[in-house]
C-alpha cells in the first residue's frame, strides 16, 4: 500500500507544475473570486512574449527562491497580446509597461510592486520579499 501511495505522489509530482502561477482570464476570474470570499490579497502579473525584462523576469520567477515567495498565495500571470479578456484585464488595471505587478487588496485598492529589474538577481529577491512581507504576513 505505501508504494502505491508513493507511486501516486511521483506521478502528481511528475505530471502537474508546481509553479505558484496560474495563467489567463480564467484564472484571473477564479483567483479574483476565491481572493473576496477568501478576503486575502492576490497578485497579477501581467507580461508579454516579446519584452525582454518580462523574460528576464519570467527566468527569475522560475528559480526556487522567487517560485517560494509566491508559492501558497494566489497569484495569476496574464498576457494582454493572448486574448481581448487579458487585455480588458490589464487595461482595468491601468498597465502602462511590462512587466507589471500587482496586489490586489481585498478591499478591491492595488498596489503596484515595484520591479527593479536591471538589478542583481539578490537584490531584486529582496525587493520583492520586503514588498510582499508588508502585505501577506506569514
């Protein structure tokens, strides 16, 4: 029975992502409803294909150390050029440039994050710590 069990696990492990990201609108309106019930703060990230400090980004965001920092919080990634829902929802946001993120609060307010992307990897890591430890006290 326990090899089982642990055959079920690897298989989980293996098969599914286990990033703290979920994608696209759908995601966005499950995240955004889930988040008021909840009456916790969510995150947005909102990127395109083509900018190259989203890829910077991106790159990060798929490392251990950024990855855990959004792990266990609801936190969706929208790309306005992949349909006219993301893009409704990054113009509801008021994005201006990429990469952009967002909390939203549940009170419905947001705040920016601020991203200083031509940093180092340390330092933009901290930065990003010391902005969502002021909202998301764990």
């Amino acid at each position: 029975m326990k090899i089982f069990n642990l055959s079920v696990l690897f298989f989980f492990l293996f098969t599914f992502s286990l990033s703290a990201w979920d994608e696209g609108a759908d995601s966005y309106d499950s995240i955004k409803a889930r988040a008021k019930t909840s009456e916790v703060p969510f995150i947005v990230y909102v990127r395109v294909d083509w900018c190259p400090w989203c890829k910077k980004l991106d790159s990060l965001l798929q490392e251990s150390d950024f990855d855990q920092l959004f792990y266990g919080k609801l936190a969706v990634k929208i790309n306005p050029d992949n349909s006219p829902e993301e893009k409704m929802i990054a113009k509801s946001l008021g994005v201006t440039g990429y990469p952009s993120m967002y909390i939203i609060l549940p009170n419905g307010g947001k705040s920016s994050l601020g991203l200083p992307l031509k940093a180092e990897k340390e330092t933009i890591l901290l930065a990003l710590k010391k902005q969502l430890s002021a909202v998301f006290k764990e």
